[in-house]
C-alpha cells in the first residue's frame, strides 16, 4: 500500500485495493494510513474518492443533496449501470422517493412494536443461552448465539414461514459482496443469486406473510395508501436484507469484544443497564458495516480539493469511527464512554431504520449471558469471514465459567 500525490496536485494518491482478502482480514492499517493522507484520498484502483475521517463521513452521510444514494451504495453506479436486482426503496433511493417507505417503516418498527417485543425476546435468549450451556462451558460464539439467535425471533417478527429461513444469511452475504468489486467473493455467491433472490422475494409477498408480523403491517399501509402496493414488496425486501446479517455481526462483535476484554464484561455484570452501550460501543469499535458509497451530484470541493460531479466517493465507516479526532483511545473498547455519534448505523436520512431492533436482540442476549456467566475468554483461534462492505466473524469460539 503507498500514498503518493497526485501529479501537479496535492490529493493524495493510494493504490491499495480496500476490498482485497488482505484488507478484509485486517483494515486498520489501511484506514490509519487514509486517515492521516487527508480528508479526502483518490482510490487509483477503482477511481474512486475516499473519506476516512469521521468529519468528512459524517458530513457526507448527512448531506443527500450533494451525496446521493440513488446512485447506488456500491462502486457500480447507476447513472450508467443497471443495478442486479430493483434498488433498496431505503438504502438506494433518496428523497422524494425514499420519504414514504422510511415513514411507514419507521412507524411498523417504532417503540410501541418493540414494546410488544421485549418480553418474548427476553425470554426467547433466556431458553436459547440455557440450551447453549446445557451442552457444554465451550462453544463457538457466532454460529450458537450471533447467528442463532437473530434467525430465531426476527424472521417471526417479520412474519415469514420457517421453511427456508437457512436462505437469509447467503443472500444477506452475497448483497453485501455486491455492493463491492466483481471479485471473487461476489463470483463465490453468483450461482445461487437467482435461486436466494426468488426465494427472498416469495416472502415479501402478502399471502405468506402471517397476519400480526411486520410484513403484513407494510401491506396495510399499502391498503391506507401510505405506500403503493408496488412498494410493498420492496419495503418488506429491505427488512430481510439489512436485517439480519448485519445484526448477526453486530453481536459477533460485541460477543469478541467481551471476550477479550474481561473487565468490560465484569462491568456488564455489575450493571446489566450497560447492555445497549456495549453493543453500540462494539458497532463502533468494529463497525459490522465498514464501507458504503455516495455519489457526487455536483463537483464537490472538500477542503483544497474538489470531488468532480458524477464520481464515487467510499465512505470508510469503519475508519471514521476509530478516528482520534473524534474519539479519545479509539482503539480501546470501553463502557464508560459514550460512543452515541458514531456512524457504524450511519447518519442523517438514510440512517439504519432498523437500529433500535438490533439493540433489542443485543440486550436480551447480553443480559440472559449476564445471568448465567461469570467469565468468558476465547478458546482456540478465531476466524474473520471475509466480506466486500461487512467486517464479519465466521468462527469465535469460547469458554465460560458460571457462577
């Protein structure tokens, strides 16, 4: 990886390649290195612009104006490229169109439906940690608690049926994989694209859904003409494509974190109140969503220099939210702070719908663990799962001492 400026310019130049295995394993050194570049670095390898620092993500995810979603999220842009599937009514649309669908779903997954939630989910991570525990102190904490538990209430939340809920992670992987470069992690998803899209989409349908789920209330905003029945669909879609993996690797993070920060977990402990701060400190310490894209809808000048119109500018969320100019030891995982204003859900219009949803699902596992679980450490080596947008877990495994 080299920085360099630009010739007769002073915009840093780098030539690494953010979306290589590499980088996925570990992207700190990279985001350091663009960081400290400037505000804005040229990508030679995609010729795309990057914003590492916290100000300048966060300044552009809360300007649509000047950067569009509606150009798609991923490096493919839409201006001049048709996307794979119909494009996100939430991510990859921008107002007015986007404006009633995030209405109606911030409505369907607001206070009074996680008010109804809570109980269930409390005791739903009750049963499932005494199941984990029931069979044995060591067990792999992504596939038993990160995975299992968001495919086991959000799907009913949802109100789809049971039979080929195992889809939802494929498919959640590959969208994300798509999102990035054509590389070989998309090519390892291309087979069964058609097979998890047609089975993904037969779900939003009206008829499958169950009548009390948040589906069927997406359709009923369609009957009242919140949304057009066109729309339907495509609302209860983006449900069962942002809602699932990025859950999962948000607990998968905060279950590392704790793992290898036994005070923390001591602390946890102590205060169970902690529970939704440990999660959104483990969003912003490992930052599940690393990347996602703008595109400029004019030329930009940030600082001395200036994003020409039409161009893709990625937005290094993981970068800016380890950012020391935002963030006192960044690095370091740590309940006492307040780690509210990160961008691990991003910011301004188009900022994660489904969050508090997540915070839910974190706090009913974290708090039945709490319970149960005196200690817990790694036990053996962990393994990233490599993805083009997502900083994922495939193997965390661990051993616990109850009390």
């Amino acid at each position: 990886m080299t920085a360099t400026l630009a010739p007769g310019t002073t915009l840093p130049r780098n030539d690494a390649d953010p979306f290589s295995h590499e980088v996925l394993e570990d992207p700190l050194p990279l985001h350091a290195e663009l960081r400290e570049a400037g505000p804005v670095v040229y990508l030679t390898t995609y010729d795309v612009y990057a914003f590492a620092r916290y100000e300048q993500v966060h300044a552009a995810l809360v300007d649509w104006q000047g950067f569009q979603s509606a150009a798609g999220v991923g490096l493919s842009n839409f201006r001049n490229e048709k996307p794979w599937r119909p494009p996100s009514l939430l991510l990859e649309a921008d107002p007015p169109r986007h404006d009633a669908p995030r209405r109606v779903l911030k409505k369907v997954l607001g206070p009074r439906a996680l008010r109804r939630l809570r109980d269930a989910w409390l005791a739903d991570a009750e049963d499932l940690v005494d199941g984990v525990l029931a069979r044995g102190d060591r067990f792999d904490a992504v596939h038993s608690l990160a995975e299992a538990f968001p495919l086991r209430v959000f799907p009913d939340a949802v109100g789809i049926p049971r039979e080929g809920r195992e889809n939802l992670l494929p498919y959640g992987d590959h969208l994300f994989n798509a999102f990035g470069p054509g590389n070989d992690l998309v090519a390892k998803g291309a087979p069964r694209v058609a097979e998890l899209s047609g089975w993904v989409n037969a779900q939003c349908a009206r008829d499958v859904l169950t009548g009390n789920g948040f589906g069927a209330q997406i359709w009923a905003a369609s009957d009242r003409g919140d949304i057009t029945p066109e729309q339907a669909p495509l609302v209860v879609r983006s449900l069962l494509s942002a809602g699932v993996d990025t859950t999962v690797h948000g607990l998968s993070a905060v279950l590392y974190a704790v793992a290898t920060n036994p005070e923390q977990w001591r602390l946890l402990r102590e205060q169970p109140a902690l529970a939704r701060v440990a999660f959104d400190e483990a969003v912003r310490w490992e930052s599940p969503v690393q990347t996602f894209f703008r595109t400029a809808t004019t030329d930009v000048r940030i600082g001395e220099h200036v994003v020409p119109d039409g161009k893709k500018i990625l937005m290094f969320l993981g970068a800016a939210n380890r950012d020391p100019r935002r963030w006192a030891d960044p690095d370091s995982f740590d309940l006492s702070r307040d780690p509210s204003g990160h961008v691990g859900f991003g910011m301004g219009i188009h900022q994660c719908v489904g969050q508090h949803v997540a915070r839910l699902e974190a706090e009913a596992l974290l708090t039945a663990l709490a319970r149960r679980v005196r200690g817990l450490e790694l036990d053996g080596p962990t393994v990233r799962h490599h993805n083009n947008t997502l900083r994922a877990w495939e193997s965390i495994p661990v051993r616990v001492q109850r009390d």
